[in-house]
C-alpha cells in the first residue's frame, strides 16, 4: 500500500464565511460520513481541516491506496467533490515521522 494526501478547498468562499447554505450542509454531512467509514475502514488515516475561516482555510485527507489510481476514485468519490461544494489535489505522500501511542 502506498500513501496519499489530498487537500480540499470551498469551491464558495460564502461557505466559510458567512455559513454553509442547506445544500452545502447536506453535502458536508455526507463527506463526513464519507471519511468516517474511510477511517473505520482502514483506509483514511487522518482528516482535518485548518480553522481559519476565509479563502486560506483548506482539508487535509491522508489515506492508503494500492495506487494512484485507486487513491484518486477516493478524492473523486467524496460527496464533498462530487456536490462541487469542494475541489479536491492529490499528492503522492509518505509519512517520515508518527507518533507513538502512549500505554
């Protein structure tokens, strides 16, 4: 398995600054959902965002993939990307350092 990183950015400005329309709002639900059975299921190790709130503000995806390819039918699949409430780049990645669990 190899890794991947991808960003995601509003494609609407609006939505980080003055709220998330209905629709926007559906969409979000759906992306959270999205990565959340990503997660469960082994394949996204980490999701977040920045918490800054105009043009600036960006998602990181960091997921495992046989290949680009199949890494990028993930970013492409988002609800988030697919609603147009996001755009999504993909970037090939490697983890050089983690954090060890503390017992």
């Amino acid at each position: 398995m190899a890794e991947f990183l991808y960003t995601v950015r509003a494609v609407r400005e609006g939505m980080l600054t003055e709220g998330p329309t209905p629709e926007e709002s559906r969409v979000l639900a759906d992306h959270a959902s999205y990565l959340e059975g990503l997660a469960k299921a082994g394949v996204v190790e980490t999701a977040g965002r920045t918490q800054n709130l105009d043009a600036s503000t960006f998602g990181i995806i960091i997921l495992s993939a046989d290949n680009e390819s199949a890494a990028r039918q993930v970013m492409e699949n988002d609800p988030a990307v697919l609603g147009g409430v996001m755009r999504a780049e993909l970037f090939p990645f490697r983890t050089a350092f983690r954090r060890r669990n503390q017992p």
